[in-house]
C-alpha cells in the first residue's frame, strides 16, 4: 500500500465562502505572494475566505504550481 502524500492546502466551504487554508509553510508563503490584495476581513487565522467565484481560479493555479489541494 502507498502512503498519501500530504497535501498543502485545504479548501472549505463556509457559507458564501471558501477557507483557503494552508498546510504547511510552503503553501503560506504562496498565499503572501499570490493573493497580495486580501482584506483583514478575508483572514480566519491562517486561513483566507474567498468568494466562491473566485475559488476555481485559484485552485487551478495553485495546482499549476505543483501543490496538493484536499477538500474539506
């Protein structure tokens, strides 16, 4: 049986919102670099809420950049 690589981010949904949260430094790094416009509103910790018609974008992009994404 193989393990399961460990992924870098979950994404949630909350309401009109999905938690983009990162897993690992590495995926905390590419939300500072990335998503250089968040709103204090926008952050839960280290998480950051997104609009839903935002989301998808996002998700590609960070699979573009070889991260591993789980749902939560």
């Amino acid at each position: 049986m193989q393990a399961q690589e460990a992924a870098d981010f979950g994404l949630e949904s909350a309401g009109p919102f999905e938690l983009l949260h990162p897993l690992n430094p590495q995926a905390e790094k590419w939300i500072k670099e990335n998503l250089t416009d968040v709103q204090p509103w926008q952050k839960f910790g280290l998480a950051v809420a997104i609009e839903h018609r935002f989301a998808a974008e996002i998700v590609k992009e960070i699979l573009a950049d070889g991260f591993r994404l789980k749902e939560f």
